[in-house]
C-alpha cells in the first residue's frame, strides 16, 4: 500500500509550497484529492488517459460515470467543446467560478475515457483558493469526480477523503470543511431548452430565473430508479451518497412525517436494529432512537445541504443497522438534499397520506 500526504493548506491564501508538491503529482499522472466549495475532488490530468483510468480503480468508480473536468479560466473551456453557446456564456459569466457545471459538445482532444466514450464534456470552473491554485500550477484541465469510493456519501471534509482511499492516491490537501456541502448542479447545454441532469449547489430557480426555460430531467426528482442508457453527469445512474447501513426517506406534510417516523423507529427497534433518526432542529424533540441527528433548520436549506454527507457517515461510525430520514422542502438547495437522499436509500421511500 502506498502511503497517501496529507498537506494541510490554508483555504485562502494557500502556500505555494504545498501547491507545487500537489501539482507535482498531477503532472506525474499521480492522484490528488483536493477541497471545492461542494466536496473534495479526486484530481488528475484531464488530458492524460492514463491518470483517468487510474482514478476510476482507486475510486472503484463504473467506468461508464464521466467525472467532471475543472478548469480554471474561462478561456479554457474552448479548446475542450466544440462550441459554446450563447446561453453557456450568459451562464459562465453569471455562475463561474461556483457550484454549476455545464455539458458541451466535446472536440476531439478530450480522451474517450474522460467522458466515457460520450460525445459530451462536462465542466466546471470551481469557487475555492485552493483548487484554483492548483488547477493553475498543474498547467492543465483537471478531472475530478468526488474523493470517496463509488457509492459512499461525498467527502466534505479530509478526513473523509482518508477514511476512503488512505493508501490509493498520492496526495489530499486538506483545507477543512466545504462550504456547501453537496456536488454542482449539472445543466445540458446540448439540448433546447437547457436541461438539469443533476441538482445541486446552484438551485434550480436561479438558472430558471436568468434563462427563462430550463427543465428537470425526470432522474433529477426520481421517487423511484428510472433506467438511464446513457449517462450524461454522475449521479444519473448506479447507487451513490450511500452510508453502509439501510435508509428509508418519509416524506409528506411535517406532522404526518413526524408520526411515520417515530411509527417505523418503534417497529425497527422491536426487532433488534440498532436505529438512527435524521430529522430536522424543529422535530428532533419527538423522537426516541438508538442514534439521533439533525441536519438543521429546515428553515435554513444550506444548512441542511452542508450537513447532509457529513451525518450520514456519522451514522456508520455509530454503526446503527438503518436510518430513518425525514424528508426536507424540494425547493433550493432542497432540490439537491432530496435527491441525494432518494438515491441513498435506492428509492425506499415512505409518503404519507392524509386521509
């Protein structure tokens, strides 16, 4: 097993030195998970074939799920696409650097293990010092899908980077928590009108509000697994954001979920499982399980977003036999919080209904 260097950095006004060294991996075809505003990404040469092959073994990652390539200027995007639209353009200017990737066309430099042997490109230019930095020292686009192994909830944090893949990449530059929390919000360019294949850290209001028309493609708000051909944006296909254990959403009116939850608690721990409750700071008085957490205010969506992957690997930690989770608003970053949540529990979903 190799050893993996962890690199403490500061996330604004990051040391070159440790810079150079994460940098010096990249342009060896090496392995570097670094921090984004959303989660840490696992890193390489974008361009070098190789260096993506290797992040899907050390990921464990289906080679049919395209990581997202990051650049750090917006002129960097051209030599990727073979066009950019009018409306990706508005976009970039409104959104980049920030959570909002967008698929172009892709032009022929772009290896086919890239994007997995698609004729799209995904990209996005990240809102965080330390990525920048790196992306600029590298001298090159960078692929970058999520930092864990396939499946398990996003790190937001190194320590869950370490926790996944200690001794199957070369490098982790720790900056600590992300901001937001959750991935970026996917949007096809290469289809009228714009389509979201993915929600999350731009909500889904403010691309309508600046572009008019922009849909949800139907995986982006699945209540139950939609078979996907071709897989445009991670996320659209296999099991993601997962914890070990089994997980259930309720979702309906608060009063009615407060009552399917603390019902399905009781049920589960008659029988014997060691069970976790994820609710919200308003509900969290009601409930009597094995492990209980809140996400936050469900007043305060970021919140929510930011807390989501984190708590869900706290449960493993607990080692609880199945969570039970409250479903949240699907609006804002709400969006992206119940589609995370959805396809961690492989759509076992529980609605309630008012008689």
């Amino acid at each position: 097993m190799k050893k993996t260097l962890l690199l403490p950095i500061d996330s604004q006004r990051p040391e070159m030195e440790k810079i150079l060294v994460a940098a010096g991996f990249i342009k060896r075809g090496g392995l570097v998970a670094f921090p984004t505003e959303t989660v840490y990404g696992l890193g390489v040469d974008a361009l070098n074939p190789r260096a993506v092959r290797s992040v899907f073994e050390a990921k464990k990652r289906p080679f049919d799920n395209p990581p997202i390539v990051h650049v750090g200027q917006v002129k960097d995007v051209f030599a990727l696409v073979r066009r950019v639209p009018s409306q990706a353009e508005v976009l970039m200017k409104s959104f980049w650097p920030g959570p909002l990737t967008l698929i172009f066309e892709r032009s022929k430099i772009v290896p086919d293990v890239t994007v997995a042997g698609l004729n799209t490109v995904a990209i996005r230019m990240p809102r965080h010092n330390v990525a920048l930095a790196l992306i600029r020292e590298s001298g090159c686009c960078i692929a970058a899908p999520s930092a864990n192994l396939a499946g398990r909830p996003s790190p937001t944090s190194a320590r869950h980077v370490l926790d996944d893949l200690y001794g199957r990449i070369d490098a982790v530059l720790d900056a600590g928590s992300t901001s937001i929390g959750v991935e970026s919000t996917v949007l096809d360019m290469t289809v009228d009108p714009p389509q979201v294949l993915r929600p999350g850290g731009t909500p889904y209001e403010a691309l309508k509000k600046l572009l008019g028309a922009v849909e949800l493609h139907p995986v982006a708000v699945a209540e139950k697994e939609l078979a996907v051909n071709e897989v445009r944006s991670p996320g659209m296909k296999h099991r993601h954001y997962a914890p070990d254990c089994d997980l259930i959403v309720v979702e309906g009116e608060t009063s009615d979920v407060i009552g399917k939850v603390k019902q399905l608690t009781e049920l589960y721990m008659k029988k014997g499982s060691k069970v976790g409750v994820l609710v919200t700071d308003e509900t969290m008085g009601y409930y009597r399980a094995d492990v209980v957490k809140s996400l936050g205010s469900r007043r305060d969506l970021a919140v929510i977003a930011k807390n989501l992957f984190r708590l869900l690997r706290e449960f493993d930690l607990e080692e609880v036999d199945i969570v039970i989770a409250e479903g949240v608003p699907a609006e804002g970053l709400g969006l992206a919080v119940m589609n995370r949540l959805r396809k961690a529990s492989e759509y076992k979903i529980v609605k309630t209904i008012r008689s």
